[in-house]
C-alpha cells in the first residue's frame, strides 16, 4: 500500500512538472511572438501619431486662413 502511495505521488509530481514546464514553454512562446510583433506596433503607432499631427496642423490652418477671410471681408 505504501509502495503504490509513494507511486502515486511520484507520478503526480512528475505530471505536475510536466504541467509547469507546458506552461513555461507556451509562456516563453507568447513572449517571442510579442517581441515580434512589437516593430509592426511602433510602426503603426508612428503612422498614427504622424497622421493626427498633420491633421491638427492642417485645421490650424484652415482656421487661420477663416480668420484671415473673416478680417478682410
């Protein structure tokens, strides 16, 4: 009887670590296909911050050339 508890504990451990090293690997996986996608990130953000910089540049203008009109005429 002791004999098959010490198995059994054995076998659950030995499941345990594999269950720990899965979750390792699978952890270790998710981390590198961050790190890769993390360029394609930055470049869409960079793209993005572009376009709403040039976007409020270009309203300030158009406000700027309305005040102008308005002064005029």
């Amino acid at each position: 009887m002791a004999e098959e508890l010490g198995e059994f504990n054995d076998q659950s451990y030995k499941d345990k670590q594999r269950e720990l090293a899965v979750e390792q690997v699978a952890f270790e996986y998710g981390q590198k296909k961050e790190e890769e996608k993390a360029p394609e990130l930055k470049r869409k953000q960079s793209i993005k911050e572009k376009v709403i910089s040039w976007g409020i540049l270009v309203l300030a203008f158009l406000f700027v050339l309305y005040l102008g009109y308005r002064l005029l005429f």
